[in-house]
C-alpha cells in the first residue's frame, strides 16, 4: 500500500477515502469529512497495479470483484471523490491535461479508423443487445445528451428538446433532403421528418441499429420519406440540403478529422445547412483513458475546440453558431445509470454479473467526468455561405 498510499495523500482533499486492504487492514486518506466511501480490496497486488495503472486496473477491479465498495455507498460515491479531487481547474496539479504522452501516442493509434475497423469498432459497443438498450434509454432509444430545460424535465421530455432544438438549427423544410451520419437507431431521422415532411437519409456501421431502424420506418409507413442505409459516410455521394451527425464525431478518430469535415462539406448543396454534435473536453486535447478503449469505445476520442476548429476553417465551412452544453451529460447519464441499477437482473440475465458492473463503471465515471474533468457537448451549425442562415438567433425562440 506504500506507493498507492503516498499518491492517495496527496491526491485526497475533498471527501475522505477509506480503503480496507487484502489483509483487513484500515487506510484513510481524509480532505473534508463529507462526502465519506470505504472500498475494500480483494487482491493484495490490487495497490501497486492501481499505482501503477489506475485508469485501466479501478475498471478491472470492480468488474472483478477485487474492489468492492462498502457500507452502502455506491460505484459513483467512489468515483466522485477521485474525479473531485482531480477536477479540471488552473490550481489543481492532479487535473492532468492531456495525459503523458505514451498514452497520448497510442490513444492516436488507436483513433486510425478505416472503414473496415470504423464497422469492427461500432459492432463492439452498439451490436450488443437491443433488449439492453431499452433497458436504460428513452422509448425513442436517444443515445446522445439530452437537454434539461427543467430540473423537473424526465429523461423522455429532455430528449424530445434536445430533438427540437436540432430541428430549429437545422431550419427544416417539407422540400429539404436530409443526411444523418451516424443514424443509430432511427429516432432524429424519424422526428425530423414527422415534424417537417423532409426526405432523411440515415447511414450506420451498426448491423443492429440498420435493422432496427428501417422496421422503425417501416412500422411508421414512412419508407417513402426516410431511407437507412447500412454505409460508412466516406461512401456518400449524394448531395443534401442538411446534414446531421448526433453522436458519432467522438467515433471518427483524429486522424479522420479532415475527411469528414471535408465530407461534410462536399455533401452539402451550396445553401445548405449543418448540425454537428459531439462530445468534448473543455481542458484542451487529451486521451482516451485505456479502460474506455478497451471495454466500451475502442477508437473513440472526445475532442477539445482547438483540435476542432482548425479542421473545420481548412473544409471551407463557416462556423454560423456554436454552443457548449455542460452538465445537461451528466444528468442524462445520472438517470441512464439510475435505470441500469432499477433493471439490474435484467441485465444480469442477459449478460452476467460481470458485465453489469462494466456498464456500471461505464456510466458512473462518465457521469463524473461531465461533472468533475471537463468534459461538455460542442453543436456546431455549419455553412457554405454566411447567410444561408439568419443573422440573429430569434428564430430558434419561436
């Protein structure tokens, strides 16, 4: 416990962390009395492997059962507290911008997605189970942040406004043909075209979510307006008067960056209109923590503004608006959370216990990364020309 405890002193001025080790013994690592977790290890290798790898070995550990969390406190309590402790702010010398470099270089590796890895790497987190989806999303399956207007605002009234407020940006039309990459499973496409008549096409890497989709349109009668197709979006040549991506620019890794800026813009009739939506970092460039790769997104990276906005000024795009969401994440992913523990066996049932407490750790430590690390959602609305939308944003309040 040497190593682990020398960090966890230094690390701990929020909260107070007690940790329980192989052999029974009692470690407190005290800030403020509140909040108070106690974990307990299983493994008497578990602290040097957490020293020398935490942000790969906490996720393995729980997942294990080698880290377990004590007297009623919950995976996010812990997580809050070590997240707490290194939130992003200029005084805080645990907040580690950008990662050290090694991790930085194979995050970078890790991000080169051509198409045939880019369909591998969707397959391995949005193939899995549709039963499990409904188990935790809206009706509407929105896997994407959702926008509280109120803190009265249940999960499905949050994502029907983060739906309208795309269509305002977007300045739909019944006479518009519209391009979603990155569809999911077909519910903006769907709504667009409900609320304005316009032709949407959607394209996806997901076998699931292609199948999905197009019985959803079928089901609706809507074939003849809303079209899926099982694409990567390097393949499109068609041109649109909209195009937008909910979701899906924290999956096309750097390397790609001016490929689908540049796609983007090619596929955009001269007036037409963008809507580019994705996770970022409010801290400035970074990396993919190796747990994340590993388990939930291999190849996904959320980028920070500078490594953004460059790309998009060499597509010839202009950026009309821009807005950052903060914590709007964090709730939506507070209440996606609180429906996977109300659905626990179900999900047990599907899975085992093992993957319950991936998704668990999923959830929970991107919850405290909205809330603690600088992470935020950037929407960007995109142009050929600079007034192929109104000068003022009035029209978004109507």
């Amino acid at each position: 416990m040497f190593l682990l405890s020398f960090f966890l002193k230094k690390l701990i001025r929020e909260g107070t962390l007690h940790i329980i080790d192989a052999a029974g013994k009692k470690h407190s690592f005290v800030g403020t009395s509140t909040p108070e977790v106690t974990i307990r290890f299983h493994d008497s290798l578990l602290p040097i492997k957490l020293f020398l790898k935490p942000d790969l070995k906490a996720g393995e550990a729980y997942m294990d059962g080698s880290l377990t969390i004590e007297d009623g406190a919950s995976l996010y309590d812990f997580l809050y507290i070590i997240t707490k402790n290194m939130e992003w702010r200029p005084d805080n010398a645990m907040h580690l911008t950008g990662g050290d470099p090694y991790s930085r270089f194979k995050s970078w590796i890790a991000q080169i997605n051509p198409a045939s890895r880019s369909q591998k790497n969707v397959a391995h987190h949005y193939d899995l189970s549709g039963e499990l989806y409904d188990l935790f999303l809206d009706p509407d399956r929105q896997y994407s942040c959702a926008y509280y207007r109120s803190e009265d605002d249940t999960l499905e009234q949050a994502q029907e406004n983060k739906r309208n407020i795309i269509a305002a940006k977007l300045l739909l039309e019944k006479h518009h043909n519209v391009l979603d990459i990155g569809c999911g499973w077909g519910g903006l496409a769907l709504h667009l075209n409900k609320i304005s008549g316009a032709d949407v096409t959607g394209v996806t890497l997901s076998k699931e979510q292609y199948e999905i989709a197009c019985n959803r349109a079928q089901k609706d009668g809507v074939t003849d307006k809303v079209h899926f197709k099982f694409q990567d979006y390097r393949d499109v040549t068609q041109k649109f008067d909209r195009v937008v991506s909910i979701g899906m620019f924290e999956h096309v890794g750097r390397a790609q960056y001016q490929t689908y800026f540049d796609k983007v813009y090619d596929s955009l009739k001269d007036d037409g209109v963008a809507l580019i939506h994705t996770i970022g970092r409010a801290d400035g460039p970074g990396s993919t923590d190796p747990w994340t790769i590993k388990y939930i997104f291999p190849g996904g990276y959320s980028p920070s503004l500078s490594e953004i906005a460059p790309i998009i000024e060499k597509s010839g795009l202009y950026i009309t608006d821009m807005e950052v969401w903060r914590v709007h994440y964090a709730e939506t992913l507070r209440e996606w959370r609180k429906r996977t523990h109300k659905n626990r066996d179900a999900i047990i049932k599907l899975y085992d216990e093992r993957f319950f407490r991936m998704w668990d750790f999923y959830l929970s430590s991107a919850e405290c990364a909205f809330r603690n690390l600088g992470h935020v959602v950037f929407q960007f609305q995109l142009a050929k020309k600079q007034d192929s939308v109104p000068l003022t944003r009035d029209y978004l309040l109507k």
